[in-house]
C-alpha cells in the first residue's frame, strides 16, 4: 500500500533550485534510501515532507490525503516525523522530559498516557537509564538515540531520519541497524539519509539517488551502487 507520495515537488531558494521535479511513493513497511552527495536536496526534501518549508510546485499525499501546505505540527500528528542531522534536544531539560514534550504535543496525549509512551520509547531505544540525566551532557550516540526516540514518541507511522548514525563508531553503527531493523519491524516505515554506505546499502530494500536536486536513479542497492551515473555524481567523471 502506498503511504506517502510525492508528486513533482520542485523547491527553491531565490535562484537556487534545491529540489526539481521530485516523485516518489513510499510503500508501507519499507526502508527506502535516500542518498547523494552534500547539497544535492536530501534534508530539503524532508523539510518539504514534513511541512518545515512549503514548496513552489508539486503535492505531496499522505494515506491519500493531501497534505503539501499543512502546518509541521498537523503534519506530525497526522503520523510523520522527522528528525535533524543537528541534534538539538532541550539541553537543561531531562532526557526523560524532552521524550515527555514529543508524546504531549507530537503525539497529543493526555499527560498520563503521555508518561507511559515516554517509558515505551525510553526502553525501546535503550535510553531508560539515562532518563533523569540532562539532554545537553549525555554523549554524543545517546544524543542521536534522544532524537530518535522524540521521534517515535510522536506516534509516527514514517520516520524521517536525517543522517542518525554520523559520528558513530562501527559498534554503535551496528546496534543502530539493529535498532532501525526492529523498529520497522514493529510496523514503522522509514525513510534514511545516510552517508555511512555500508549501513543504507544494508538496511534499505529500495534506494533513491539526488544530485543536484534531481532524481537520477532508483532501485536496489546493488543497481544503484553500479550505476555510471550515480558513480560520476559522488566520484567523477574519470571514475564512471
């Protein structure tokens, strides 16, 4: 079943076109990929989905609904959520908190039920004993676990998920996969941007390549990764 679609999105900014004529649909259940190199529109296009910035042209359905010029909080609460390549959690607050105000405002739960959800994802993603520590003195991984966890504490039915595994070492990226393989198969559809390409090529049964703003390929990893044109975007013409 297809969950969300896009329809021909075009983005820009003054005389920078950042994404042009973007389609995609997203299968229900599914991990899609999507890569390119720095600048070519991935976070763009996810501000775009997730309603942070409107775009010029296009729509963008979601259970076939159209939800191109919603706000970011109806589109959240509708069921997507994305999080940031920039951690910023609220840094005085509790981990246990900043989890608190996703499942109160994302999800938008009573404070009783809200609790419980924020217990569900603490454990979920391996944060519960970090619950009473302050968001901005936890390392670095558990940050991006935090954003993780705000994330599905939204209730969301597709995740979002902007380079979650930059700065991890092959540990902590191995339990992340591990981590994003169970909570799809709890029934969560995600989409990755990833420059770690063991862990997208991995991970994602689909793949979709930006350079420039444009779509120049899509299909499984291996296609992909032996596409000449998708080589020449990341490596050169003298590589393709």
């Amino acid at each position: 079943m297809t969950l969300l679609e896009c329809r021909k999105i075009t983005k820009r900014f003054g005389a920078l076109t950042a994404v042009r004529n973007f389609s995609l649909a997203l299968e229900s259940g599914e991990i899609l990929g999507l890569i390119g190199p720095n600048g070519s529109g991935k976070t763009t296009l996810f501000n775009v989905i997730a309603g942070v910035i409107v775009p010029e042209e296009g729509h963008i359905f979601f259970r076939s609904k159209e939800i191109t010029r919603k706000a970011a909080h109806q589109i959240c609460r509708m069921g997507i959520a994305k999080t940031s390549q920039m951690v910023e959690p609220f840094s005085h607050m509790s981990v246990y908190e900043n989890v608190l105000v996703a499942a109160l405002y994302g999800k938008n739960l009573g404070l009783e039920l809200a609790r419980k959800e924020t217990e569900h994802r603490l454990q979920q993603v391996g944060l519960e004993a970090m619950a009473q520590e302050p968001a901005g003195k936890i390392p670095v991984p558990q940050r991006r676990r935090l954003e993780l966890c705000r994330a599905l504490a939204t209730g969301a039915e597709v995740l979002l998920l902007d380079e979650v595994m930059a700065g991890l070492n092959p540990l902590e990226i191995e339990e992340a996969l591990k981590l994003l393989i169970r909570i799809r198969a709890g029934g969560i559809t995600i989409v990755l941007v990833e420059h770690v390409m063991r862990a997208i090529m991995g991970l994602s049964g689909r793949i979709i390549v930006l350079h420039h703003g444009e779509k120049i390929a899509e299909g499984t990893p291996r296609d992909v990764a032996e596409n000449p044109e998708v080589i020449q975007a990341y490596l050169g013409k003298r590589y393709a």
